[in-house]
C-alpha cells in the first residue's frame, strides 16, 4: 500500500539536522492570500505540498522521539489512532512501520531524535491546521475570494489564476496587475 511513511527510519547522523530543519519550517506561516483563495493554485499548490511534506517529517521525528526502547513497539506494527485533540480537528496520523531488523540502530536512532527534537506536538497541529484552512478554502466557493475556478479548455482542467481578486490592502486595480 502506498504510504508517505518511510520504509525505514532516518540515519542517525542526519536527525539533529533533519529536526532543526523541520524546527524552522514548522515556524513558517502560509501568506494570507493562500486562506483567501487568492493565489493561484500552482504556486501555492507547491507551497502547501512543501508543508504537508513538513508535517510527515514532524510527525515521524516526534513518534521516534517519543518511542519506547523496545523495537517491537516499531517492527511490524500497524495501527491508525484518531487524535482527539481539538487542535487537529480529529486528523488521522498513522504510527510508522518500519520493517527494520537492525534493533540497536533503532535505540540509537530514538536517542538521537529524543536528543534532537524541540518542536512539540502543538507547533505540528498549528501547522497542521494552517494548511487545513488552506486547501478548504479551495472547495467551498463561498469561502474564498474572487478568484473563482474555471475550466480551461486548452489545458482540459480547472485553474484558479489568483489573478482576479482584490482586498483593502490592494492598491492595484481589481484585476490584481
């Protein structure tokens, strides 16, 4: 089955930078025009891709660093758990299986995470709830501002340009140029 979990955990020398890396982007805020749906969805697509990919990260670095000594609790498990927290709206976040047979790399491995990670499961929700708001904005057309979707034909798809919307802090005209 296709899963954004990696098959096997990161290398222990690549955590402390791979957590300070996701520190600075879970500090990132998406821009204002993305919770209007005034952006164009290629740009922004690629900017809410980038933060979902963020989250996976967070999440995997959190799980490892809060993870018991013991392998099994990681080699061969499968199991989804509902958050409860309000935070993430009931989101679904699944634990990672590994198929790892190399048990002391794993303690290592939780070692260095735990050492290394200084975001909390609350800056992951912030951003998990950013994007959220984010994306919905794109399906509820009562939502967003007026950057409507379209279908072009040439392309054989709907596109929202972005191009089209216009706000108080706008001092262009309302084509957006």
């Amino acid at each position: 089955s296709t899963s954004p979990n990696a098959k096997r955990p990161p290398s222990v020398d690549y955590i402390p930078a791979l957590a300070s890396s996701i520190q600075k982007d879970l500090k990132y805020r998406l821009p204002s025009n993305l919770h209007r749906g005034a952006a164009d969805t290629y740009f922004s697509g690629k900017i809410l891709a980038r933060q979902a990919r963020t989250i996976v990260l967070a999440e995997e670095l959190l799980q490892l660093s809060a993870s018991s000594s013991s392998a099994a609790s990681v080699v061969d498990k499968k199991k989804k758990k509902k958050d409860d927290d309000k935070n993430t709206g009931g989101v679904v976040v699944s634990e990672y299986d590994y198929n790892y047979e190399e048990t002391e790399h794993l303690s290592e491995i939780r070692a260095a995470a735990r050492k290394s990670v200084s975001f909390t499961r609350s800056s992951v929700d912030k951003v998990v709830n950013d994007l959220k708001s984010c994306v919905q904005v794109w399906f509820d057309p009562h939502q967003h501002d007026k950057a409507d979707y379209v279908y072009d034909e040439s392309w054989g798809g709907l596109v929202n340009c972005g191009c089209t919307y216009y706000s108080s802090n706008d001092d262009d005209d309302e084509s957006g140029r």
